[in-house]
C-alpha cells in the first residue's frame, strides 16, 4: 500500500470520470511520484538519510562504501585527544538541515558519555554540496577563520551559532552577519571579515573536500567511527545521516572493546 505524505497529496484528484486508458495512466505517473517523493531522503529504516552531493567535481558516483578510512588532519577537535582511543569523523554543512538535526539530537549524548569521560574524540569536517553553494564554502571558511583567534572552543562555539542562525538550505548568512557571530562570543569581528573576504581558508575547505570524495562519501552528514590511530587516522564503519543516538552508541561501543 502507497501512503502520501502532503506534499504528495497534491497530485491526488478524481480520475473516475476519465476514460480507462487515461485512467490507468494517471495512476501509474501517480504510484511512480509517490515512490519517489516516499523513498527520497530516507534510508531501509525510514530515517532521514540527509543530503546527497551527487554533483560534486571530484565524488564517486556510487553509494558510499560500509567502511572508510580518513584521517582528523587539522581540524578542530572536540574532546582529549591525549585519553581518547576512537574518534568520530563527521563530513558535514552548515546548511544542511540533517546536519544540524544530528548536532541538536545526537551529539549532545555522545558528548556526554563518549567525549566528556575521555572515551573518544569528535572531529568535524567540511563537505559543502554544490547546491548550497556559496553560502555553505562561506560558512565553513568562516568558522576556520573564528578557530584562527580563539583555538578550537572557539571554533565549536561559532560552529554552532552557524547553524543556529542560518536558514539552511542554500540561504546562508552573509559576511556581515558572520562578523556579527563573531563579535557575539568575543571575538575580533572585523579580523574574522578580513579573513573571510581574503578566503584565507578556502584550499582547508577544499581538502576536506577532497578527502571525503576519496573516502567514497558523497553526502552529509556522514560519520566515520573508528580507532584512533597515532598518525591520526582512523579506519571504520560509516554512518550515514541524521541517526539516532542508539545508531552511534552501538558501533562506538564496538570500536572501543
């Protein structure tokens, strides 16, 4: 049985008073939308599944492997990277609404019981898609640039306001408003301007990029979970989209036996 959600319900109307042939037509165009609109953004499960960057230059076309393996590199850290002995390695964007969902219903938990006790690492990434472009380059290069004045608390203070305040989906804030986010938690408001109109980290964006294009992931949010490595790499399973806390909870346990 086919359920419509409203979006969907727009294309239902009464077809019996139109001929068989033409009948049986509209229902097939109708079955077919409502597959597709009903499987869209959603995994096996019916979680949402997030945003794929299908378009992107340099990523694979296919579905993103089970397995990965990545590196921190030098991005931000969130938690004691001298105790911790996995890291979560999260590609996303700032305009991306399931990104922002497992920021507001996730991470809060895995901060507490993984990441606070020392259990383990978090590491954002950045994976701009194409279609939220510029907004989401610019958002990203602007919480490199708010990392640059105050280290890495900073960066997940600003990194958070980012996505409290945009609109999300491509509507973006601008250059003015990055300023003012900046001032709001203390730092150098016009520093942050001139660092984000000189596009000082523009190639640090790119890389992470790159590095989750040869990683085989291809949207966000996406999340690789596994141990620690000296060299800072970390080689485990991928999660996929805006999951659960219990999602993450149990491949962390797994990755810390």
């Amino acid at each position: 049985m086919i359920f419509m959600n409203k979006e969907q319900e727009t294309l239902s109307f009464d077809i019996k008073s139109l001929s068989v042939p033409v009948s049986i037509l509209l229902v097939g165009v109708m079955v077919s939308l409502a597959l597709f609109f009903g499987l869209k953004g959603k995994d096996s499960s019916g979680q949402v599944a997030g945003e794929v960057a299908g378009n992107l230059p340099s990523a694979p076309q296919q579905a993103e492997p089970e397995t990965a393996k990545v590196s921190i590199d030098d991005d931000a850290i969130m938690g004691d990277k001298s105790k911790a002995t996995v890291a979560i390695v999260g590609f996303s964007d700032y305009e991306c609404p399931f990104c922002n969902q497992f920021r507001t219903q996730a991470l809060g938990q895995i901060k507490k019981d993984y990441i606070d006790t020392g259990k383990a690492i978090f590491v954002f990434r950045d994976l701009p898609l194409p279609f939220h472009n510029p907004a989401a380059e610019r958002e990203a290069m602007a919480v490199e640039c708010a990392r640059e004045q105050g280290g890495d608390q900073a960066y997940y203070q600003y990194h958070d306001l980012v996505f409290e305040t945009t609109p999300g989906n491509g509507g973006g804030i601008d250059i003015a408003g990055l300023g003012k986010l900046a001032a709001d938690i203390g730092l150098d408001s016009s520093k942050l301007k001139s660092c984000l109109i000189g596009e000082k980290y523009k190639d640090e964006v790119a890389k992470d990029l790159s590095d989750a294009a040869n990683a085989g992931i291809n949207g966000t949010p996406a999340f690789v979970i596994g141990k620690l490595g000296k060299d800072g790499s970390v080689e485990g399973p991928i999660v996929v989209g805006a999951q659960p806390y219990e999602s993450f909870k149990v491949i962390i346990d797994q990755q810390l036996e």
